[in-house]
C-alpha cells in the first residue's frame, strides 16, 4: 500500500510535471506521507500560470503548519484556480489558519470549500477563517471544521463503547474491572471451549461496525490494536489467524519503542518528522472507522489532542470487529 502511494506521489505535479498531469481538474493524495518539499512543489503547481486544478485533496498527511504555510504561497497566487481544498488530519493549529486565512485575503475569487475537519484548531483560528463566509468579496461559502481544541475532535455520535466478546478471548488473557481490562498472564483461564475462542493470545469484541465509530484504548507494554472480519482464522498458529498478518485485518502495533502498522503480512513502520514535536509513544491510542469511506485511522493520545499515527485507505466487504492481541507481560484497558 506504501508503494502505491509513494508512486502516486512521484507522479504528482511538482514530482516530474507533466503537460497532461497539469490539466487535471482533480487530485487526490490522501495519506501519501507528503513533507515540506511536497508542500513547496506543490505550490508551485498552483500559482503556475497553466495550473487548471480544481479540486486538491491532501488528508491526512501531516503536512502541519509548516506545509500549509508553503502551500499558502501558493493559494495566494492569482493563478491559483482552487475551488475545492480538504486538509482534514493534517495536523493545522492556529498557526496554519493565520496563513490560509492571509491566502484566501490576497485570492478570494475562487476557493468555495475547504475541509479543515480532525485538525487541532482553536478558536482564533476558526475566527479568522470564519471571516471569509461573512465577507461578500470571498467565495468561501463552506468550511469545515468540527472541533476547537480538545478531545471533540470527531462527533460524540461517532463514539462507540467497545464490548469483548466472551467466547473469543485466548486463555491465557485474564479480563478484569468488568471485562473492560485484559491482561496476558502465564496461568492459563479456565474459560469454556468454545469454537470462536482463539489459540492465540487475542480476542475479539462483540458488534460488528458498519458505519462510523470512534474509541480509545489504555496500552501497557505491547499490544497489536486491530480491526477485523469475522472470518478471520481462529484454530491454528499460521498467518491466518494473527491480527495484521493477513488480508482480513489491519493492525497497529504499540510498544515502548514506537509503533508499526499490518496488514496481510506487510509490516509499515511509522516514522514521525523531525520537524514535529519529539517523538514519544503515548499510554493511550484512539481509533476512528469511516466504514462507508473505507477508513480506518489511528492516532496517539497526547494531553488534549490527538495526533496522527496513520490511515488505511482501503475497501471493507464485511462488518469490522474491533480485536486486541496481548504480548506477555502486556495488557490494554477500553477506555
């Protein structure tokens, strides 16, 4: 998946231009790991004379402050042509909005929608762009943006409270403070034999997700956090049954050295910029799953915001299952 995206990326404007690649009205490079320089050849595509592009998607990249103010100077230009901008999860503080909202000062004659949605924005920063749907002289006439500060950085209706399921938990998983903590232990449970119990140290939660969904999970020393399909292989040791080591799961590996991201078998492991705030690996992960759009996104708990880990950008054909895989002397807590 990481090397479809890099390819998109190199193929990019900005990334050896092409005359064809110029006319594009659309672009979309969601989760394509883009940097500062990424921001810059991109800004140069927006004020070029030639640039036709409508409609550019950058979600979920964590282009921060710094990018957006050189994508700024691009959006600023009298070339640009932008109609329609999301840089949803692209970690933009106030900062960033100063310098989109001084971008949109110099060009207002054409951006109409810009999606700033999962960002860490704070109130001045809201105001300043909020200015723009009042001023007749901008287009702007959509922004979205649903959270200032804090942890309402998705919908409360998006929120899910997770419930294990019983019959899948490994026996050697100890559950506690009313099945929401589970710990892996070396005596073996005396839970029941049931078919859906698991061989290997993970179990599975209960409601099947089909739509949007957000939680938070307490992680002691090392844990895979997944979603799955119910198919998933229960009896067995193969890659078939761990979580991440096949195609019918995605996981996030948390531990006290950093985290790494699988899927069927495919070990990506997360690398955070330098010029972000020193890396550190928080005791809490939230997880958020836009089923329809085929998202499933995790993010590291870090006072009162939350920070990007990575995005899957794929297509779910079944009900998604929250799972948990324990390593020895590890343990996880729902939130």
């Amino acid at each position: 998946m990481m090397n479809m995206r890099s390819d998109r990326l190199k193929q990019h404007p900005g990334n050896h231009i092409d005359q064809k690649q110029q006319s594009d009205k659309k672009t979309s490079l969601t989760c394509c790991n883009l940097s500062e320089r990424s921001c810059e050849a991109l800004s140069s595509v927006l004020s070029s004379q030639s640039s036709s592009l409508r409609e550019l998607n950058l979600s979920n990249n964590n282009l921060q402050d710094s990018g957006v103010k050189l994508l700024s100077a691009g959006l600023e230009s009298p070339n640009c042509k932008i109609e329609i901008l999301s840089l949803s999860g692209c970690l933009i503080t106030d900062k960033g909005c100063s310098h989109l909202a001084f971008a949109l000062t110099m060009n207002h004659s054409h951006l109409k929608e810009l999606d700033l949605s999962y960002n860490c924005l704070g109130e001045l920063g809201v105001k300043q762009l909020s200015f723009g749907l009042q001023d007749s002289q901008w287009r702007l006439n959509t922004l979205s943006q649903l959270s200032v500060t804090g942890f309402s950085l998705f919908s409360s209706s998006d929120s899910c409270q997770l419930t294990i399921d019983l019959n899948t938990v490994n026996r050697e998983l100890r559950l506690s403070d009313n099945n929401k903590k589970v710990t892996r232990v070396k005596d073996r449970q005396s839970y029941p034999d049931h078919p859906d119990r698991f061989d290997v140290p993970q179990l599975l939660c209960q409601t099947g997700l089909t739509c949007r969904c957000y939680w938070e999970v307490e992680v002691r020393g090392e844990v895979d956090i997944s979603v799955s399909y119910r198919g998933i292989r229960i009896r067995g040791y193969s890659d078939a049954c761990w979580f991440g080591r096949n195609h019918q799961s995605w996981s996030l590996f948390c531990s006290d050295k950093g985290y790494s991201v699988w899927h069927n078998a495919k070990k990506t492991p997360i690398l955070f910029s330098s010029s972000s705030s020193p890396f550190y690996v928080s005791n809490r992960v939230a997880v958020y799953v836009d089923y329809p759009a085929g998202i499933l996104s995790f993010y590291r708990v870090s006072s009162d915001t939350l920070i990007h880990i990575h995005t899957f950008n794929t297509t779910f054909t079944e009900p998604l299952y929250a799972g948990f895989r324990i390593f020895p002397d590890s343990s996880i807590c729902l939130c």
